[in-house]
C-alpha cells in the first residue's frame, strides 16, 4: 500500500486546526508561482528588464535559504502556533507593500521580505498538521503534499485572473487570503508542545557532515536549478497573455501535483527510489533541451510536461534527505534545504544574464546539464543515499515532530 492509499482513508476527518493550516498552506505555496504569468506585465509597469523582474525570485529564495537556518531555532523557542502566525503575518505586510511597488528594487525587496515570512510559515507547517492531524502522520503527510500541489498549480492562475487586470492585485489578492488564514490559525489552531530540545543555528550544518544528507543536498541543487529556470525564465521565452501563460503554469501545477502525490509512491515501490530519481532527471533534461530548441507549441508542452517530472523529483528528494540521515528530521530537512534553495534564488538571475551574453536557447542548455548532474551526483553517491535508509524511515515514520520545507 502506498503512501496515497495509506492516507486516503484518514484524509478528509481532520480537525479544524489541521485544515485552517492545510488552507494556509496552500496560499503560502500559491506564492511562489504566483508571479509567474504576471513578469512580462511587471516588466512593462516597471520599466525593468527581464533579469532585474527575475530578481523577484532571486531575493525570495535567498532569504529563504538563509531563514532555513533560523526557523527551526524559533520555532523551538516559541512554539509552532506562534511561528506561523509571524510567518503569516510578515506575508501579509511585504504582499500588500509589494502591490504598492514604485520601482522594481522596491518590489524585489519587499518580495524578500515575503521569503522570510514564507520559510517561517512552510517550515513549520508540516510539523503542525502532523501534530494535530487525526489518522496518523501518513494522512497528515499526504494532506500538505496535496496542500502544496494545489497552491504550486493555483498560484499561476490566481496571478493571472488577477493579474489580468493590473499586476499589482495578485500581491493584495495574496495579502488578503494570507490574513484570513492568519485569523483561522489564531482560532483554530491550538498551541502545539515545544521540543524537548531546542534547535541552535549549527544544528543544520552540522547536519550536513553525513555524507548521504550532503549528497541529496547536493544533488537537489543542481535539481533546483533546473527547475526554476522552468518556472522562472519560461514565462519571457512563451511570451504569452497572463491568462494563457496561467493555464499553461496551472496544467504545469496539475501535473506536479498529480505525480508527487500518486505516481512517484507507486514508481518507488516498483523501482527504488534512486532509480527513479536518476530516470526523471534525465527525463526532465531531454525535456528541458526540448523546451529550449523547439517551436513555440513544443515549448508550451514541453513547459507543462515538466511538472510531471518534478513532482517525482520533489517528493523523492524530500524522502532522501528526511531518511538518509540519522538526524532529527526538522534539522535535516534545515540543513538539505539551506543548500537546495540557493540554485532557485541563482537560475532565475542567471537564466536572462545568460541569455544577454549569449541567446536563448543556451539558458536552456544549462538547465540540461544541471539536471543531469543532479542524476550523476545520484549516481555516484548512490551507496551514501541509501546507506541505513530503509531503518532510519522506519524509525521517522513514528516521530510526531517533523518539520519540512517539503518539496
């Protein structure tokens, strides 16, 4: 039985405290696509170039990268509830300052702002469904994979209905439904126990000496960054209306969503999880080069068939980094995306610079070679990935404090 079946029974009688963070989540994962049909349109409000737009994504992960270190150590100190109510509340504040963006350097730092706040939110959000969910961790895991598929789809297409209109209401689109999931956490989330040892800012460096955590880390960041020269730079290169360029990101989101909940459990158990990671790897780099070199309809469609890939890639890194490593799940999953997260804030600068010193299509090559470097690193590390894996998931899959930027 796989980790869909597992879970669907107990999916849907959870709490109230378990969906207000499920729906806020959500909204939080909508925010990283959210700009995505909206940067040609910023780009022309703003007077601002494709690569200093790509900045929106670059000071959002670079924060995020950074904040990876930090949350972990709040959270210990202050408790879950607490945590995502800062987090949400600094969504709320820079989206709604973002919408009131003069230049594009007000933008871009306000968009850090809402980096922080989100790796605030997301970090904590799976240990709080986990805590607080009936059913088991196995529902409760299924239900924030869900939570983030849905917002990685929905988040295109809320940028374009709202974006279609001016570019600024997506941010106070986002504001609002943030402030509402701030008011359902104040009411139906009760506090959840502090651990019983409090997290420092070295704990998930630290972590990152076991030789298989680096491994996944690392080969994640090549992963990465392929994947945001996807979501980051294909959206100049389809040139698109913000509706159409939010249909094709909202199939995209679809697709994720779809194979990191249902397809990649079932491919695992079939094939082994290296095995599968190394095959979509590959698979996205053809996709990718395809993407890059081919006319404007196969890029439609090789832009939406990517999500398939990196919805399995998503949800077997995730598994790698949380059991490959004996240490705590909320310090691992820490120091894995503390590494991961840096590639998304490099592709989305690096893609257009590329582009201006060179031409289109060899941001494109880039993207190729890195995912298949992620699949060499797979490859090559393959004894380190799998080195005591099976036991330390079996003794995860009884932990109640798991906490990760999951996916």
């Amino acid at each position: 039985m796989d980790s869909f079946d597992a879970g669907a029974g107990g999916l849907l009688k959870q709490p109230k405290s378990v969906w207000a963070t499920a729906g806020a989540s959500v909204v939080a994962f909508m925010g990283i696509g959210l700009v995505d049909p909206i940067l040609p349109s910023i780009a022309q409000g703003l007077n601002a170039t494709a690569s200093q737009v790509s900045l929106l994504f670059t000071s959002y992960f670079l924060i995020t990268a950074v904040a990876m270190l930090v949350t972990g150590f709040v959270s210990s100190r202050i408790g879950g509830k607490k945590t995502l109510l800062l987090g949400l509340a600094f969504v709320v504040v820079f989206a709604g300052l973002a919408g009131t963006s003069g230049s594009v350097g007000e933008l871009v730092g306000f968009r850090a702002g809402w980096g922080l706040g989100n790796a605030l939110f997301v970090s904590t959000a799976l240990a709080v469904i986990v805590g607080a969910a009936a059913g088991g961790s196995a529902a409760a895991i299924l239900l924030y994979e869900s939570a983030l598929g849905l917002g990685m789809a929905c988040g295109p297409l809320l940028g374009a209905l709202l974006g279609d209109a001016s570019w600024r209401y997506p941010f106070f689109g986002t504001a609002f439904l943030m402030a509402v999931g701030f008011l359902c956490i104040t009411v139906f989330l009760k506090e959840q126990p502090k651990p019983a040892r409090k997290t420092s800012l070295l704990d998930p460096l630290k972590a990152l000496g076991h030789g298989g955590l680096a491994s996944a880390a690392v080969s994640a960041f090549f992963y990465n960054y392929t994947f945001f020269t996807v979501l980051a730079f294909t959206p100049f290169v389809l040139n698109m209306s913000p509706y159409r360029s939010g249909a094709v990101f909202f199939a995209w989101g679809v697709l994720l969503a779809v194979f990191s909940v249902i397809v990649a459990p079932r491919l695992q158990r079939r094939f082994g999880s290296l095995k599968v990671l190394g095959g979509s790897l590959v698979l996205l780099a053809a996709d990718v080069l395809a993407l890059g070199y081919g006319s404007h309809t196969t890029a439609v469609v090789c832009t939406i068939l990517s999500g398939a890939f990196i919805g399995v890639n998503n949800t077997v890194y995730t598994e790698l980094a949380l059991g490959v490593s004996d240490a705590p799940r909320p310090v691992a999953s820490a120091g894995y995306n503390f590494v991961r997260w840096f590639a998304a804030a490099a592709a989305p600068y690096f893609a257009p610079k590329i582009e201006e010193w060179t031409d289109l299509h060899i941001p494109f090559v880039v993207a190729t070679v890195t995912a298949v470097a992620g699949a060499v690193v797979v490859v090559v590390r393959r004894k380190a990935l799998t080195n005591e894996a099976e036991e330390l998931q079996s003794q995860h899959a009884t932990e109640d404090g798991v906490a990760v930027f999951a996916n």
